[in-house]
C-alpha cells in the first residue's frame, strides 16, 4: 500500500546514455518528475511481476507519452498476462491510438534467461520465490573496447584505421616490422559492473549464486525479524534473509526496500541488516545511487 | 498530464454521513491520504468517462481496500466499458478474489438519468460534449424533515409517538380538540442543495438549464480564452465558457480545474472568469469547499 512518503515499486537505471525502468507502480509519473528523472528517455520497461503495485502506473505513463507526442518505441518486457491488460485497457479507454509503437516481450519468470541486450546490457532474469510467477532482473555490463594511451599512440605515429583493431586488443605491427604489444598501448577498461533487482519474493538461496560480485543489490525487505512467518507465508524477506543474501552473493552493496506500510520508522531495519550485511543502505523514494 | 502539485481528477463529497467519490485519476488514493480524506467511507464511486486521468487510480485504490480487508460493497457508477478493464486486470493481476462485493452500474452518457439515490441525495447524469461519451453528475438533496421546536413540543406536552407526524408537516391535535398549526411547532429546514460535478466538456448550453439554482458547479476550465480553438478542438472549455455556465445557471459559487499541463500560474484564470462570473474560484489539489 502506498503512502505519501513511500510510493509503490518502480527504479530507473540511468547510464547518462539510456534509461531503462525497473517496474511501474501507481504514481510513478509524478514520481520521476519529482526527482528529475529523465523519463522521455525511457526506450525499455522491465516489469517483475503481475501485482498492481509494480504496474498500475503504466497506463498513465504510456498517456502521458502519448499526449507529449512521443514516437519512439516502448519496449515492455514482463510475465505473461500483461499486454491483455495494457490492450483492453486502451482500446475501451483511448480515443486515439498511441502515436508511438509499443512492443510486448513475454518472458517465464520461472526461467533463467537472456531477455535483453543492447550496447551495454545484458540483461537476463532470475526466478523468485513469490504468490505469482515473478522475477527479478540482472543488468551485467558488456566487455568495453581498452582505452587508448593517446601518447603512446602519437608517439608510434600509429595511423587511424589501426585503432579500433588496438581497441579490441591487438598488437601492433611497425612499418620497421617491430611489434608493439597491446599492454603498452591501451590501458584495461573499467571492471564490469553488475546491478541485481530483486523484488518481490521469499528467501532464496539460489539467488545468491546467480548475482555473485554484484556490485549493487536492490532486494525487497518487506518485514522485520519478528515478522518471519508473515514474510514466509506472503512470499517477502525479512531485512535479516535480504542481508544473507548480498552476504552470500558477495556484493559491493545492499538497498533494501519495498517496507510493508504498518513500518513509520525504518531503522531497525538498518540496525537488524547491518548486523549481518554491514554495506545495507536504506532505499527510500528519490534516492540516488552511484556506482 | 499530471504534474506534482496538480495530479488528475478525482473529488470527494464528504455530508459526514457519507463519502463519495467522483473520478479517480492515477494518485488519487495517496492524494486522499495527503489531504486525510476518510477515505475508507467511500461506498459509490462516480467516474464521468473513460479517459485515463479520471480512472486510472481506481484498480490501485481497490487493491488497498483489499489489503486493508474491506468488506463492504463498493458501487462503480461509469459510462460501458470500466467493468471489462477491471475485471480484465484483477483477473490477470491478482493472486486473491476482493473480499469485498464490486458491483458495477452502466450508464447511457449521453441520456439525463437518475442512476443513484439513498437517504440523502438523489444522483442524476448531465451528458456532456467531450470526444468520448462523458457525463456530469448533479447531486440533488431529498427533502428531509422539519425541525421541531423543543420548546413547544415541552410547552404543549406533546406524546413522543406524534413526533414523526409533524416532522413530516402535520398539525396536531391538542386532548382539549385545539389544533395546533404546524409552522408552531417547527422550523423550516435547511435549503435543499445542489453541487454540479461537470468535466470534461466542451461548451453546452443545455448544461446551464440542467443545474438551474446549484449551490456548488464543479466546471473544468482546461484552457485561458487566447486557446478558445484548441478547446473546442479537443473538447474542453476556457475559463470564459465556465464561467458562462455559472451565470447563466444562476450558481452560488463556481469552482474550476482541469487546466492543461502547460499553465503553471493560474491567476489569468481568476482575472477571466471572474469578469464574467465574480464568485469564481480556483481549484487546486487538496481545495476545501463547505457549503
């Protein structure tokens, strides 16, 4: 349930070269104006599941574009179910088409799998413990070409076709016949990086072996210990399994998030995280993440 | 198009005794928290048609009764369509049946009908000139029953059981055979009062004949007069148009909304309308109105 300090799920992964959104709750529109998010950026949507927390904010987004007259396409990755809905909604309740195409990918959430990649991304999915089929997603960055030394380039009077072979990691040969390795031109790239989404779902030991070294773990937390039953029997984590997890994973960091709306003060679940997961931030609407 | 201090439509009418709800746009249930509506009275929920900014928070808002473990009914008044697009989401959305009864009542739009009455108001539809099929809602007190004067009722020694009869109007007969009149005995009650809820519409001048006298017209003003064009285009009014409404339907008070996205500051609003009707006043998120 929403509240005027917790809105309902929704992320955007923001690359400075695209945008891509993580869920879609009721209010999320509003939500990214309010922090500034590029949303006319948006080309593809991930969706976790098929509870109205994590899409009823998808019509009213797709309205929006569409009044702002948006052409670009929308990609709309999500478990089966969801392109009836988004469809019988607009055909009853538009008086226009969208002026813009929009693409359904289906995906089985029960599956691990690949279900996007562009110049950046991997993206493929990972199976959750929830009521309903879901999954949450994993962004792993693409091998990047190797920096050139841009000295040791002028200094060879290495010419410009030669470069992208460089790049990529070849050797270079002199017009004197001398070769020149890779490690003295180019500089290694920036380790690859890996962001793991994860809501909504149960403790899930498998989790941690699918997302290891990830560098940032979102993972829904939405009880505190003493509610372990509930969180078993609703299909949620407690703070103390979602911090078990980034421990179990290795990872560089832990946002929790996704606190049932009977918490006001969200503390205790710092306190009852870092006990075993001391890199745990608390996730809350607006917050910035670099990494 | 929702902006974070103007969210889409949505009213309630709070008598005390009852709440009821007119449109639902994305937001309106974190909205009714913002402002402390009782949000959990609400038992009809009018919507005036089927564009997105006055329904898309409805499935949202019914999931958080569901959550909350509502079990009254909730009655859905809509121009056809409204049902299928929810039935089509909770069918595929949710993992649980509502525990509460929904029940849906269609209307004709474009026909002037009584689609509600209970103890206190009679509900009836004022078709509206938009580009879909869209009515307003004219909200009719019933005549209630007159106020006894305590004083007299003591002074005479009236029974308690011949209350009801002069509430309703009659005289009464003393045990002397003297017939006390009943203007005596009572008071005359309240003025019966109206409140028109009118959006979207293009200019109608049949709208005025329809809320002859209303204490409260709801009027959306989407646009100043410098866009009179593009108003009649998409089907809505300026502020001119509203406030033509509200004099000629000899109203008490005018409240307007609706503007496009594109005003930020709305004091042209006031200083048009009000050259043509002065009781005008601006609506904004969160706006009181006793009457």
């Amino acid at each position: 349930m929403p509240t005027p300090l917790r809105y309902t799920s929704a992320q955007v992964l923001d690359t400075s070269r695209q945008v891509y959104l993580l869920d879609c709750g009721e209010g999320t529109q509003v939500r990214m104006q309010n922090f500034q998010v590029r949303m006319h950026a948006i080309r593809q949507i991930f969706i976790t599941h098929l509870h109205g927390d994590h899409f009823f904010g998808l019509p009213g987004l797709l309205t929006s574009w569409a009044l702002a007259g948006r052409q670009k396409p929308v990609d709309i990755f999500s478990p089966p179910g969801l392109e009836e809905i988004i469809d019988t909604t607009f055909r009853l309740a538009s008086s226009h088409e969208l002026p813009f195409p929009l693409n359904f990918h289906v995906f089985d959430p029960d599956q691990r799998v690949v279900i996007f990649e562009d110049d950046t991304f991997i993206v493929s999915t990972l199976p959750l413990l929830h009521r309903v089929p879901t999954a949450g997603f994993l962004f792993e960055e693409k091998p990047r070409p190797k920096n050139i030394i841009a000295d040791q380039i002028a200094a060879y009077q290495i010419p410009f076709e030669d470069i992208p072979g460089i790049k990529a990691g070849a050797d270079w040969q002199a017009p004197d016949g001398k070769t020149i390795p890779n490690e003295a031109l180019t500089l290694p790239p920036e380790p690859l990086k890996k962001f793991a989404y994860c809501t909504d779902t149960a403790y899930s030991e498998s989790l941690a072996s699918w997302i290891q070294g990830v560098d940032v773990l979102y993972h829904e937390a939405t009880f505190l210990e003493q509610e372990w039953a509930r969180a078993a029997e609703t299909g949620h984590s407690t703070v103390r399994q979602a911090a078990a997890i980034a421990l179990a994973a290795g990872a560089k960091k832990l946002i929790i998030g996704h606190y049932s709306s009977r918490y006001r003060d969200l503390w205790a679940f710092l306190a009852e995280g870092r006990e075993i997961f001391p890199r745990l931030e608390l996730g809350y609407d607006g917050m910035q993440v670099h990494f």
